[in-house]
C-alpha cells in the first residue's frame, strides 16, 4: 500500500507520541524500585494512552479517505441517489 503524505505525516506524528511515552515509563522507572504492580499500572496506563492515540489517529485517517460522498454513475457521471431497502415475501416451504 502506497503511503500518502497524510499517512506520513500521522506515522511521524505517531512515532513522537510514542517516544514520549517510552521516556514517561523509563523515567518512571528511574525513580527508585517498583513493585509488581506498580510497574503493571504503568505499562496498562501507557498501552491505556497509546491505543487511543493510535485510534483517534486512524479514525482521521479514514475520515480523510472515505469523505467522497455519495458514488457516482459510471455512465452518466451523476450522483447516485439512495433507493430505500427492497421489501422481500416471505415464502414458506
């Protein structure tokens, strides 16, 4: 898949948030001795942050590409209009 300049710019993007996460947890853990626990709290903090960084990023990532409308004709080059649901009968065997 081609990578467009907009996927490259949220990647950079993307890749600085996570850096500062990585330097947030190191640090963290600089700190003095950790528990179990407390080390667990961290990275699900961290994972916690990164996943929704990473979906906010892809959920603006789709709305740029799929923002083109409604389709359109191959004939006539208009505009296709939605037709509803079809109705079906139910048949019995």
């Amino acid at each position: 898949m081609k990578a467009t300049h907009l996927q490259a710019e949220l990647k950079a993007e993307l890749m600085k948030e996570f850096e500062a996460e990585v330097d947030q947890l190191l640090a963290s853990c600089d700190r003095g001795p950790l528990t179990m626990t407390q080390i667990e709290d961290l990275v699900l903090a961290a994972r916690q942050r990164v996943g929704q960084k990473l979906a906010e990023h892809v959920l603006a990532l789709q709305e740029q590409s799929h923002s083109a409308g409604a389709p359109v004709s191959a004939e006539t080059g208009q505009r296709l209009r939605a037709k509803g649901k079809k109705t079906t009968a139910a048949k019995s065997a």
